[in-house]
C-alpha cells in the first residue's frame, strides 16, 4: 500500500482580531490561529477554504502542497 499524501495549505494571521467582527474572530480561532504572525498548516478542504475566504483580509496562504 502506498501512502496517501493529503492536501495540505499553510496560512499565517498578518492582522490582529481586535477591531473584528465575533463571527471573524470566532473563524480565525477555529482555523486554530491566536495571535499575529502565527503559522499554521491544515488540511486542504472545501471547509477549510471557505473560511479562509471569509477572513482573507486578515490571513496570508504562504504555501499550498499536493
């Protein structure tokens, strides 16, 4: 059997949530970011993507793989 690589897509948060609105807050704390300039790499799924492209203005996708 051979491995499976999965889709993966690295994010960092270039804004701080101060001035955000609750449900843009609450995005950001579920795609598991908490403060600025954090990196994180999730897994590549529609979910995922949509709530990058609710908070787009506050993230920066550095690297997409696979």
């Amino acid at each position: 059997m051979s491995a499976v690589s999965k889709k993966t897509i690295t994010l960092r948060l270039m804004r701080g949530t101060i001035a955000c609105s609750p449900t843009q807050r609450a995005t950001i704390h579920g795609l598991g970011l908490k403060r600025r300039e954090q990196v994180r790499t999730l897994e590549n799924t529609p979910s995922v993507r949509g709530m990058i492209k609710k908070v787009l203005h506050l993230v920066e996708v550095v690297a997409e793989t696979g």
